[in-house]
C-alpha cells in the first residue's frame, strides 16, 4: 500500500503531467468483491472515455496511450481481467 508521504512525493513530481492514476485494492476479504474490481476499473474508463467525447485526438490518442498502459500493468495483479474496450 502508498503511503501518505509516498503520495505526496508523487503528487508533487507529477503535478504538472497529465497521468492517469488508478490505486486497486485487492486485499479485501470477500472473494467477489476481491475479484469484481476490474468492473469498478473499467467503469472508470468508460465514464472518461464519455468525458473525451469533444476533445481533440490528440487528447484521445494520450487517454488511450495511458489506458493501454494502465491496463498492462493491471495484468500482473491476481484475479486481473482485461476490461472490455
């Protein structure tokens, strides 16, 4: 788990980059809650996918570069599934 300190370390080093962060609990008790979260991950993605609907395709095309990327680095945390596009 990040730590306050560790957060506000990154905050201030990203503060000024557009990043698309997303913190995944996976320790929780309940196995269907435990194993549901890449459905909370990929309504995230659909509601900013929505939010792109007007901005330019350069803006698009850096959402799907950070999404492509997230989605990569969810693939190794247990009970990951790829989210449907």
């Amino acid at each position: 788990m990040v730590t306050d300190g560790e957060l506000t370390e990154l905050a201030s080093r990203l503060g000024s980059t557009p990043t698309l962060t997303a913190y995944v609990d996976t320790t929780g008790g309940d196995g269907k809650l435990r194993s549901d979260w890449h459905a909370d991950v990929h309504s995230g993605m659909t509601e900013l996918r929505r939010s792109l609907h007007g901005a330019s395709r350069a803006e698009q095309g850096a959402f799907d570069r950070s999404a492509t990327r997230l989605e990569m680095r969810l693939r190794g945390l247990h009970d990951a599934a790829r989210a449907p596009s």
